[in-house]
C-alpha cells in the first residue's frame, strides 16, 4: 500500500475559519462553567490545540486519552493505551476527536466515560463521516461532514505520516 497522491478537501483557511467558530460557541456554551477538554491522541493532536486556543474560557482543564482501531486504512479493535485518569464526576466534559467514522470506538468510549457521572459528556468532532456509520452516536459539535475517502493531513495520518499537512485531503492510494 502506497500513498499514490492526494486531492485537497479541506483548505487550511476552511479549517481556521471553522475551529475558530466552534471555539466561540463552545466559549459561549460553558460561559461561566468548568469544562474538561479531553484530546483524543493522536489524531487530534493538532485539532485540538487550535480548538484549546481558539476557546475563550480561563478555567478550563485539559487531559488525553490514547486509542486506536485503525491499521493501515482499515478500522480494527479498539485499544486504549493511554486511559483518562481525570476524575470527571460532577464535571462538564468535551471529547475533541478528529473523525467520527463507524462510530464504534467513540461509542465505546463514551459508553464507559458515562459511567464515571460526568455533570454533562459532549463530543466535538472535526470530521463527521456518516457514510460508513454503524454505531450511532451524538456529535455536538462538527467541524465538516465529508463523504468516502481515506483522510490525511491536519492530523490525520497514514500509517503515522502526513500529519504534519496544513489542509486536509483525500489520500490517493495504490499497491
């Protein structure tokens, strides 16, 4: 499997002007409370940091949570390496990811921070993949919702490559 070549589609103006719009409704949103911003390594990574700045809120915290379910270009079980240790009882808490795809690792995982009693448990997510959904789960706040396509850049990776792409874009791949 080899990266053949990309088709852009998400500019790097795109996915400023939106990060810093869903900074302001999540600063407008938690006015006033605490807010748990939970990064979901590795994918976003970059995500995240832009989103982390481009809130207006003094108080909030931030923590990480590790997973994976992805080899190559094909989801497989999920695996959390590096668990949220926050204690979150009682607390507003906003899992920021990158791509919701099947749906099946997030519902997981939302499924079990549920059970810890957060005050309130929200997703934002970059990217909404809807096509390929099999496990149904609520996204709060959505960055683009895109079609079919194996995704590189602004954090996505292929096999850990191609992060570091200002713009996000449709890998091309051959054999």
């Amino acid at each position: 499997m080899a990266l053949v070549g990309t088709r852009v589609l998400v500019t790097e103006g795109e996915i400023a002007a939106r990060v810093k719009a869903l900074g302001e409704q999540i600063s407008s949103d938690y006015a006033g409370q605490d807010l748990l911003l939970v990064c979901m390594l590795r994918g976003a990574a970059i995500f995240f940091a832009d989103l982390a700045r481009a809130i207006d809120h003094d108080e909030m915290e931030m923590e990480f949570i590790q997973s994976s379910s992805y080899r190559g270009t094909r989801p497989g079980e999920l695996s959390v390496s590096l668990p949220l240790c926050a204690d979150i009882r009682e607390r507003n808490v906003l899992i920021v990811e990158d791509v919701i795809d099947t749906g099946r690792s997030m519902s997981r995982i939302l499924a079990s921070l549920r059970e810890r009693s957060p005050r309130s448990l929200k997703l934002c997510a970059l990217v909404d993949k809807r096509g390929r959904r099999e496990a149904e789960v609520a996204i709060d706040y959505t960055g683009f919702t895109l079609g079919e396509g194996f995704l590189i850049g602004y954090g996505f990776d292929l096999d850990g490559r191609y992060r570091q792409l200002r713009d996000i874009r449709e890998a091309i791949i051959g054999k």
